[in-house]
C-alpha cells in the first residue's frame, strides 16, 4: 500500500525511541531513506529543544523538529521558525493553583526568547526551574506532605522531580529554587508536571476545576476563542502506567503538534492529506487527527488503542522495541 506522502511526523519517546531510549538501526535506515526520497522528516515531541536536539543530530541528515508539543518549531542548524510562549500571567495562575504539586514542577523557559540570558547556562541553553524544598509545601496541618495520590503511588520512588534521573543527567541547566516564581518580565515556555500518574491526574482535576472553560486538554483552544491565549492554557497529558510515570506540560493555549504540522505544511505547500504522522501517547492526538495517514505504536496503551485504532480505525504498527516506525514507513510509504 502506497501513500502519496511528503512529510512524516514521527514522535519520540516511545515511537522512535524505544524503552531504551535509542533508535534502532532499522528505523534510522527507513527515515534516511524517506528523506532521501524527498519526504521530510519531522521529529515532533513534547520534549523541549535543547533535551530533543542529541536525537535530531543522531539521524545523520538536516530535519526541522515540533518540540515542547508544537510551542516551537526549530531546524536542527538552530533556525527558529516558529514560539509561541505562555503568557507569565497565566503562569503565575497555574503556579498558584498548583501549589501541593510543586515538587513534580519544573518552569522552563526558552533560550531563544527575549530577556532571557540571565537564565541561560550558555546562549544555546536553556535553564529551568525546579522546587526542591519540601520544608516550603505549606499544608493545613502546618505539616509537610505530599500529594495523598503521590503518597499512595505504587512502584513509583520518585517523590519529587529533583531527585530523577533526567534532572541528575541535565544538572548543569538546571536551576534549583526553594520558591518556583515566574520572572517578572519574561514569558515562560511551558510548565512540566512529572510524577506518578495518579498525583498527575490528581492536577489535572484541580486545574479543571478551577479554570472551567479556560484548561484545554490534549488539544489547542479553537480559533478566536481567546484573545492570544492570555486567559487560558492547553495541558498535554503523557502516560506510561506500566512504568507509573506521567507528564504534564501547560503551554499556550493555541499550541498542540497537530497546529504546529498544520503551519508548518503551510509553510512547505504540502497539504495534511500529504502527512503522515506515527505516536503512541494522548499528546499525540491531535497530530494524528491532522495528518491524512494515521499510524499508532503497538506500546500504546489499551485505552489510547481502543480510542485510535478501533474506534477511529487509524492504522497500528510494531511498538517501539520493534522497529515500529521503519514498519510503518515501509508497508505506507517506501
């Protein structure tokens, strides 16, 4: 089966990095030769540019990436062709509200944006913030805890976001903080919730709650229904249940992957019948929803399969452990 298709979206994590977090050989081979054939490659992903850019320079060939789920689009040369940043505003609101949940939080900002420097650990390089403290949780006790669905997770050791991994391998950009606070004169790209995935829909239902109307979830507000995004957000929801891990980002209310495509195809002249996008997780939907040829991950979860595949009858590859993007490009594309 042959599709007449221009440009691939591909996910990252757990689309075409597997549990290992590498690119298998295979899948590197079919999107060299996708890209040789003309067909652009688009890594598109929730994680931010700096983090995402060791992927991008590993597939040997000049690509333009959707990172920090469609809040900016930026060439692997460091051209930024598109941000739209969270208005500070906003973010102070969520920060706020949000407070039981700070010690999942991490504030990132983008090294590209305005005013930003004395954030930077170099010009390349953006800095984020991450609540460490623990003393500082006020609760109505007047003792410390953390959330009850934290508390409760199992298999899970990660307790706040300061004492993982990903915040020990990127230490030198991180900026420990006993307070998260927004700058006063700088936009922040987004905010990133990361813990267990019960705490994590735990700040889903509290941010609904409070910004009824306002809180977007797993899509972009529709068109003119907000003056720039300045009085709501969009939240994108990443699940690993198997792992008990999940993200939360809060970006501009008019960002997801699937617009991010949709100006990018504009800019290209390719049309979304022309797409071809391939991911796994709820983040991913509404690119899978733009693209003309939808392909899942065979790791994506029962429920996000029930919704994709069986209810809507995109297409499902191999999971990520099994080549599933080389999969999908050879039997639609190559």
């Amino acid at each position: 089966m042959s599709h007449d298709i221009r440009l691939i979206a591909v996910d990252l994590d757990g689309t075409l990095l597997n549990s290992k977090k590498q690119i298998s050989d295979d899948d590197r081979a079919a999107l060299a030769e996708a890209a040789a054939r003309g067909i652009r490659v688009v890594p598109t992903t929730g994680r931010n540019y700096s983090f995402a850019l060791p992927v991008l320079e590993s597939l040997g060939f000049a690509t333009t990436m959707v990172c920090s789920n469609g809040a900016i689009i930026r060439s692997s040369r460091g051209e930024t062709h598109f941000q739209r940043l969270l208005p500070r505003r906003m973010a102070r609101e969520v920060l706020k509200v949000s407070r039981e949940f700070h010690q999942f939080a991490v504030l990132m900002y983008d090294g590209d944006a305005p005013g930003q420097l004395q954030m930077l650990k170099s010009a390349e390089l953006p800095k984020v913030q991450t609540f460490t403290e623990f003393s500082t949780l006020p609760t109505k006790s007047g003792l410390t805890t953390l959330p009850k669905s934290a508390e409760s997770a199992e298999n899970s050791p990660l307790r706040s976001i300061a004492d993982s991994a990903w915040a020990r391998k990127n230490s030198a950009l991180i900026e420990t903080v006993k307070c998260l606070e927004v700058a006063r004169d700088s936009d922040p790209l987004e905010i990133l919730y990361a813990g267990p995935v019960a705490a994590m829909r735990e700040l889903i239902v509290t941010l609904r709650a409070r910004f009824a109307g306002m809180a977007f979830e797993d899509a972009p507000a529709p068109d003119g229904a907000f003056q720039d995004g300045e009085e709501s957000f969009c939240m994108m929801r990443t699940e690993y249940p198997a792992q008990n891990f999940s993200m939360l980002d809060v970006i501009h209310a008019q960002c997801s992957k699937g617009r991010a495509l949709a100006q990018l195809g504009q800019m290209l002249g390719i049309a979304p019948e022309q797409v071809m996008a391939i991911g796994d997780n709820f983040n991913d939907l509404d690119m899978l929803e733009f693209a003309g040829l939808a392909v899942v991950m065979g790791n994506a979860t029962g429920e996000f399969k029930q919704d994709t595949v069986t209810r809507r009858g995109w297409q499902l590859t191999h999971d990520c452990d099994s080549s599933g993007v080389a999969h999908a490009l050879r039997t639609y594309v190559l």
